[in-house]
C-alpha cells in the first residue's frame, strides 16, 4: 500500500480517490484498518497511520465543496509540490500466514516504519483499542478523552504471544495491551 520512503502526492491523493481507507482525520492523516477474528480472537490485522503529507495550512484552507483529493491536487498543481511533506507513516501487522522456512521470514506481528524491510518484531497482536490509543495518545491528543470512552467497547483482553524465540533476541516491541 505504502512504497519504501514514505508516500508521495499521487499516491496520497489515489488513496483518497480510491477510498482505500477506514477513516480520515480533519487534519488529513489517514488510518487503514482490516482484522480477521474467529469469535473474539484477532487472528490477523493490517493497521496503517499515515500523518497527512501536506502542508497544516493547506487543508485547514479547503472549502467544504471541495474532496480533500481535488483540493490538494488542484493545490499541487498551483504551488508546486513545496506544499508537500511526507512525514513517513506506520503500519502494524499481525499474518500469521508467514513460514520461518522463507530465507528472510517476516515477524507474525510486526511493525514496520520507514521501509517495507524495516520490520520489528512485537510481542503478539495489536488489538484495535490499543493502536487507536498509540494514535490518540501520541497524534490526537486533544481527543483523546472523547476516544476513551469508545476503547472498552473494542477491548479484547488478549494476550497472545506469537514473537519467535530467534526475534527476541532481536530488537522488539514487547507490549503490553491496556
């Protein structure tokens, strides 16, 4: 979804254009969520946050008849791309498709920054409270209180752990969900 270095304006604006998203910020960052579950267990998760890549100012300006997709591209294409700066993005995965048999096998849960190689291994799962709390924790703070009062109801009380014995010996994430 994202290629490795970031995300540039034409791949921003298709993800708007294709609605290839779960929601989209008023501020234009994007989150991407898709969870399989069998009963109340999460067996696999793709969970993406990309910051929005244009200019604060830009998108505060656009009128309400205007799709954030044509006004930043309208905007691009008046301003040059100086309006744009990926500030990168972050994704975690949970697929639990993946052999260690593989020459270079992915991490079952995963968080990958900066490039698709770059994947650290994490503790097991990451329930869709705990990575909607690490985005209004950390980029939505003034809603976070609003947020809390929804994250019981997506709560899992899971703990699995699916970090093989050769990643944590590796650089990871060992979690605890809250």
């Amino acid at each position: 979804m994202i290629t490795n270095g970031g995300i540039t304006p034409s791949e921003y604006i298709a993800v708007l254009d294709g609605n290839t998203y779960s929601a989209v910020f008023q501020d234009g960052s994007i989150i991407y969520m898709e969870c399989s579950f069998e009963g109340r267990t999460l067996t696999d998760h793709r969970y993406l946050f990309i910051p929005c890549p244009f200019d604060a100012s830009l998108v505060s300006q656009r009128p309400d008849h205007f799709s954030l997709a044509d006004w930043l591209r309208d905007s691009i294409e008046l301003e040059g791309k100086d309006v744009f700066s990926s500030r990168g993005a972050f994704r975690f995965d949970c697929a639990r498709n993946v052999s260690e048999e593989v020459k270079d096998p992915h991490p079952v849960s995963h968080l990958t920054i900066g490039s698709g190689d770059c994947r650290l291994p994490l503790r097991g799962p990451m329930p869709v409270s705990s990575f909607l709390n690490l985005v209004f924790d950390n980029f939505f703070r003034p809603y976070r209180q609003f947020w809390l009062q929804f994250a019981p109801y997506l709560n899992l009380d899971q703990s699995e752990v699916t970090i093989r014995q050769s990643e944590e010996i590796l650089h990871h994430i060992n979690w605890e969900p809250r």
